[in-house]
C-alpha cells in the first residue's frame, strides 16, 4: 500500500467526519499519501479527488454530516463508470479506497476490488442494518436524538392525556426504534421484523388506559409503515385522537455523541492497518467490543439479527 483515498456515500451520518479524520491521519501516520474524494463515488468519476493532510481534517471530529458530502451516483452502477473510477484512482498511484457508508456503498466498493484496488468498508449509517457489526456510525447519535424528542413529547403528552405516534427512520431495520424505545420508555414499539397486530395494540392501550396510564407512545420504525396510518387505525379503533410526529432527517444531523467518534476513530484506523496487513474487500465492524474485518460480500448477504431479548424486555418494562 501506497497511498489510501477515503471517501463517503449514500445517507450521510453523524461521525462520518470523525471517521474520515481518522483513516486520514492513521495512514499519514504510517507514512501514506492520502486522498479525499468528494461527493462519494460520483466524485471518483468526476475525478473530484484531493490529496489530504494533517490540518485538512482538523475541527471536524465534532461535526455532523461529512465534509467530504456524499451523492448517489447512477453512472458509477455501469462499468464504465466504475473503470473511469479506478482510472482516476490508478493515475494518482492511489492503490487502495477506504469507503465508509450503507449496504449500497459497501457494493460499490466490492466493484472496485474487483477491478483491483484495495477496499475497505465502514458502516457509517444511522440504520445500525449492517450484518457483522454491532454497532454502525451515527446510530448512537440518531438514537439519543429520537430519546430526546420523546422526552420533549411526553411532557406535553402526560399534560393532556394523549396518545402519540412517533416514526422514526431506518430504513428496513426496526433497531432505532428498538434503542430508542427501550431507552424512552415508549409503550409500544413497531418494527419491521416482529409482526404486530393493531386491534392488539388498541387493546393494550386500552388495558393500560384501565390501569391508570393516561398517555402513551407508540413509536413506529418507518419500515412498518406510515406513522399516519398507524395513528388513524388506532385512533379509529379506540376512538380516540392520536396526535403523529415523524422526526424524519432530524436524526441525521447534529453533533456526534462520543460513542460515535469513539467508533468512528476506532474503525478508521482499524481500517488503515488492515489495508496495510494486506486485506482486501472486507468490511469492518466491531463485534462484542472486537474490531472485526469481514468479507464484504458476506456482509451484504447477510440480514443483520434482530434482538429480540432487548425488544421482550421493552415489551415487558412498558406496561
Ligand atoms: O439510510 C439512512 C436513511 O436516513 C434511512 O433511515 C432513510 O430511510 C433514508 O436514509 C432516507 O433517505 P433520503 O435522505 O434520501 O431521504
């Protein structure tokens, strides 16, 4: 390895700055050139690249969003468009591309391994949906930001005896809501992977309304659906007003919890020093505390595992 390039694609995240920060300074650190590229994998074709240094990635690690920007790039799907990227990598002597971003990014970079340069994958994503990772980059951040929104609604909710409905994102994964949640204290959580029935949800409202509850949240991940729907069906049902809130890019955006930068910087030099032991296309998590280096294409065939023992216990301690 001789020189690295870094860039980040698909849904920006909180931490993402953090990360970028560390692979960049890492790799000066192991006497590597470093590249940033701009606007993901659209600037590898657009040949938006710039070579880095210590003070380029200064006062950024606190920052949300990435500094690099990101795009979703049509063009880099054909093959074309993917040899004009490692071309543009190729002339610079840039051998290796470290790319941190979803599932979507992670095939992008398995291309380009296959056309010769050296990958390596972080899962920056707020969805925590990445298999052969516990934790993604921005989760904590996005999760923190939907606990504090609930705070804030279950104040004015308890006030007036009302029922809310909270969507979160998330894509297909239910794990937001599911922290969140846990974390809340909401009375009903619905995610995508475990099946619900809203005739029952109406009726444990209406259980919980008889045993002196007078307020409840129904937090929604929005692979389930709309958070509208959710409300008119269960306002329908129990004939009651069910107010909505979908917090929507909200939990994208702000400054990184220090979880977050932790990982970030952990994954980011995790990375570099695979790519210097000679690892390719792999994809880094960390895994019950360990950094682990995984296959990429395992890793987007691979559904990530729901935890049904922390969704019990939230089931259990919301009643
Ligand atoms: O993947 C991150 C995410 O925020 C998802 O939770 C959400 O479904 C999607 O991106 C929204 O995409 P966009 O920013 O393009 O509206």
């Amino acid at each position: 390895v001789k020189s690295i390039a870094v860039l980040t694609s698909g849904g920006d995240s909180q931490g993402m700055n953090a990360a970028v920060r560390s692979v960049v300074r890492s790799a000066l650190f192991h006497n590597l050139d470093v590249y940033a590229v701009q606007r993901g994998f659209q600037g590898l074709i657009t040949d938006d690249i710039r070579q880095m240094d210590l003070r380029s990635v200064g006062d950024i690690i606190q920052r949300g969003g990435t500094i690099l920007q990101t795009a979703r790039c049509k063009e880099f799907l054909t093959e074309e468009g993917q040899r004009i990227a490692a071309e543009n990598l190729r002339k610079r002597g840039v051998d290796s591309l470290v790319v941190i971003g979803g599932d979507g990014s992670y095939q992008g970079a398995n291309k380009l391994s296959k056309l010769g340069i050296r990958t390596m994958g972080l899962p920056g994503t707020i969805d925590n949906d990445i298999a052969f990772t516990d934790f993604t980059i921005g989760f904590d951040t996005a999760v923190s930001i939907v606990v504090d929104a609930i705070n804030k609604l279950r104040d004015t909710m308890t006030s007036h005896e009302r029922s809310s409905v909270v969507e979160v994102m998330g894509r297909h994964c239910g794990d937001i809501a599911l922290y969140a949640g846990l974390a809340s204290g909401a009375e009903t959580i619905l995610v995508p992977e475990v099946p619900f029935d809203l005739k029952e949800v109406a009726e444990r409202m209406r259980e919980n309304f008889h045993n002196g509850k007078r307020h409840s949240i129904i937090l929604t991940a929005e692979g389930v659906g709309k958070g509208e729907d959710i409300a008119r069906t269960i306002g329908e049902l129990n004939d009651i007003e069910v107010r909505v809130t979908v917090l929507g890019h909200i939990q994208r955006g702000g400054t990184p919890t220090h979880n977050d930068r932790i990982l970030a910087s952990k994954l980011g030099d995790f990375a570099v020093r695979r790519l210097l032991a000679g690892d390719s296309g792999k994809a880094c998590g960390v895994i019950k505390g360990e950094l682990v280096a995984t296959d990429i294409d395992l890793v987007v065939n691979t559904k990530k595992e729901f935890n049904m023992e922390l969704y019990n216990l939230a089931l259990r301690l919301s009643q």
